[in-house]
C-alpha cells in the first residue's frame, strides 16, 4: 500500500477542499492534490471514493470528455 489510510483521508479531504475553497473543478482538484502529494494521477485514481469518480464523470461529461452515446438509429 502506498498510503495509509489516514494520508488516503488527507488526500480526499484535500480534493474536496480544493474544490469548496477554489473555482475549479473535481479534474483540476484531484491534479493539484496529486502534485502536492508528490505521486502520478494514474496512482491518486486508486484512492478516489466512490462518490468523488462520479463527480469526476459527471464533469467529464459536462466537458464533453466522453464520446457521445450512439445507442439511436440516425434516422
């Protein structure tokens, strides 16, 4: 394990702080709390809480970061 568990609560606390205290998002939180932190994105994604990934999705779809859901027939 990388972190223990109470510097993984820092860590999500902190995103959490970013984004009350600052105008930015949930993505550029979690990359500011990562570079405070010292480790990659790729390894600070392993510690997100369920709830913060679906903040994280829900902004990535507002951003269109996602590609569009094609499910219709384009009649």
């Amino acid at each position: 394990m990388l972190f223990s568990e109470d510097i993984q609560h820092e860590f999500i606390k902190r995103i959490e702080t970013i984004v009350i205290n600052g105008e930015i998002g949930y993505i550029d939180a979690v990359l500011v709390a990562c570079d405070e932190y010292d480790i990659e994105p790729v390894i600070g994604a392993k510690f997100l809480t369920q709830p913060i990934k679906e903040k994280l999705e829900a902004e990535g779809r507002e951003y269109n970061m996602f590609p569009k859901n094609t499910s219709k027939l384009p009649i």
